[in-house]
C-alpha cells in the first residue's frame, strides 16, 4: 500500500512539473529566436532594404523603428548585441537626428536616445531630441490635417506618425519633468485621431485621401502596418502616460477598442495581412503589421488591460506564425517594403521595421 501512495504521488509530482518544464522550453526557444533575428539584422544592417528606397541614414524613420525594438529586446533578454549596436549607431552620428525640423518620421530614433539616456544619464543623448522638441513647440505647426494640403506632414497627418513621435514627447515628458511636452503630444494625438481613426471599424485610415477609396471586395482600405504602428503606439504611450492624467483613459479606450479589431482580422495561420479587411487580394502574410499587433496583444494581456482567451490565443497563433516565417539564419521573410497603403509582401522581402515589430512582440510573450 506504501509503494501504491509512493507512486501515485510521484506521479503527481511529476504531472506538475511537466508543463512548467514544457513552459521553460518554449521560453528558451522564444529567446533563440529573436536573438536569432537580431543578430541577423545587426550583421546585415542596412544590406536588404525596399527597392524604393535608396541609400538610407541611420536615422531614417525605418531604423527608428528598429532601434526602439532592438532596444526593449536587449533590455528584456540580455542579449547584449542588441544595446552595443545601439551605442555605435548613436555615437558615430553624434546622437543627432533626421534634418526635417517638423516631420514625425524624423525624430522617431530619438526613442532610442531617451530609452539609452535613461540608462547611462549622458547628456549628449538627450542635447538633440530636447533642441527639436523645444523648437516645434516654439513655433507649433497650424497646418491642415488634410493630407493634400500643402505641409501636412508638419502635422501628425498620417496614421505613422502617431508610432513615430508621440513616444519621443511622452519620455522627454518623464525625464525632464516638463509637462508641455506631454500636453502638446497629447493634443496633437487627439486631433490625429479625430481625423483618420473610423470609429466604426475601430481602424486607423493611413491619411484623408483613403475616406472614400474601397478595396476590390468593397471594404474600406486600412492599410496593415499602418494599424500596427497605431496599435504599438497606443500600448508604448500606455505605458508612459501617468494613469492619472486625463488622457490615460482616452488611450486605454481606444487601445481597447481596436484590440477586437485587431483579433477578428487575424486569419486562420495567425498572420495578419497588408491589407485589414481584404485578405483575397492580398493573401499573403505580412509581418511587419503582424509583429505589431502580436506585440499589443501580449502587452495589453501582460498589464491586465486585456482579459480572456481570445486574445490569449490570438497572441499565441500570432507568435508561432511569425517563427515560422524566420528563416534558419533568422532572416525574416514576407515584410511589405517602404509604402503607404496595402501592397504585395513576399517571402524574399525582408525591411528594419518588420524586424523591430518582431523584437517588440518577442519582449512581450516570453512574459505571456
């Protein structure tokens, strides 16, 4: 009878110490993988860039992107890689940013500053991304949100720009203290938003001149990765925004209500496509727009801020597509390049961006 409870229990023991193996396992593989993708991108960053784009800056938006990935990964995983790329692309450009005083792609590596100033204290990191902040709030923009309008690109016109500089004035916000910077990102959002996000479909438009255009099935035409930026931005700024300011809710909300869209436009594989609301046209995965949405899913589960199983599972399928889309080398494929609307992604097509999106989401679900 001994032996028998001896047995049982063992095989108790045994039965709950299985999936917190399994779990571990898939954490380890979690972590191999992104390291895997990072360190490719770092070999051979700036070598597989879009057509149509031609030689690019370090501090061109695309980087940008990159970076803020790169950076979240080194700081979750400890993959040191990550941060020493970082360090050299900074120094050797002086820590300055892109030359365009009002245009949000422009300041977006400058997210990277501040997450580095905020660790290492050096003054330099931060000289240049407080001179362009200071000197747009100096001299706000008044033009149009209209996207045809002459200079609307001095404004947050296009749905992008809400992942590009919102961030930036948030943390600059946090480190310094100063509450105008804050409150000029939070009016600028808001009126961005009131502008391109379609509260029915709970769908960012990319700009004004997608209100009236319709997909070949009909639908309306939101664009993929631009969904994703919003997404991503709307999480980064979640966890920037004090939760007692009053525009805290505002973001949650919105967060919220586009987390249902975002799930019921997953297909079936877990990918999500270029564009949101017409897979036939567009079949094919595109991983840019699906790192991002994997990435708000898990953080928005991480902080509570999403219940239930569908986003679990959403998260999950999202993950395990984009794995399988990395090649052994950890090259990532079907990236939709440089562009502003849904188009063709392709098993050769790799971007920066798409490589960031990736590295957010993996900070997110070794934590799910």
């Amino acid at each position: 009878m001994k032996r028998t409870i001896f047995s049982l229990l063992a095989a108790a023991a045994a039965a709950l110490l299985l999936p917190t193996a399994a779990r571990a396992g898939r954490h380890d593989g979690d972590v191999e993988i992104a390291n895997r993708v990072a360190q490719w991108q770092i070999d051979n960053f700036g070598k597989y860039i879009s057509a149509s784009s031609k030689k690019r800056s370090d501090l061109h938006w695309a980087n940008g992107a990159l970076y803020r990935g790169m950076m979240v990964w080194g700081e979750k995983s400890g993959y040191k890689p990550c941060e020493e790329f970082l360090l050299g692309i900074g120094r050797r450009n002086g820590w300055k940013l892109a030359p365009r005083q009002y245009h949000a792609d422009d300041i977006c590596v400058g997210q990277a500053y501040l997450m580095l100033y905020a660790k290492y204290g050096d003054e330099a990191m931060l000289k240049a991304v407080r001179q362009r902040v200071d000197s747009i709030l100096a001299a706000p923009a008044c033009t149009s949100l209209n996207y045809r309008t002459k200079d609307a690109n001095r404004r947050w016109s296009w749905c992008d720009a809400l992942f590009m500089a919102p961030p930036v004035y948030a943390q600059l916000s946090l480190i310094t203290g100063n509450p105008e910077y804050m409150r000029f990102m939070h009016s600028e959002f808001y009126a961005s938003t009131s502008q391109l996000y379609d509260p029915e479909e709970r769908l960012y438009y990319r700009d004004s001149r997608f209100f009236k255009r319709r997909e070949k099935n009909g639908e309306k035409v939101f664009w993929g990765r631009g969904n994703g930026w919003c997404y991503a931005a709307l999480a980064i700024l979640l966890d920037l925004v004090p939760q007692d300011d009053p525009m805290y809710a505002y973001y949650r909300q919105l967060f919220v209500e586009m987390s249902d869209s975002v799930v019921a436009c997953q297909d079936r594989k877990g990918s999500w496509h270029p564009s949101m609301l017409d897979h036939a046209t567009y079949p094919e995965p595109e991983n840019s727009s699906s790192g991002f949405f994997t990435y708000g899913l898990a953080w928005g589960l991480n902080r509570g801020i999403l219940k239930g199983g569908a986003y679990r599972k959403a998260a999950q399928r999202g993950w395990r597509a984009l794995c399988s889309y990395v090649r052994e080398d950890g090259r990532l494929e079907y990236v939709q390049p440089v562009g502003a609307a849904p188009g063709a992604s392709a098993a050769d097509m790799t971007e920066a961006y798409g490589v960031g999106a990736f590295l957010l989401a993996a900070s997110e679900i070794v934590d799910l």
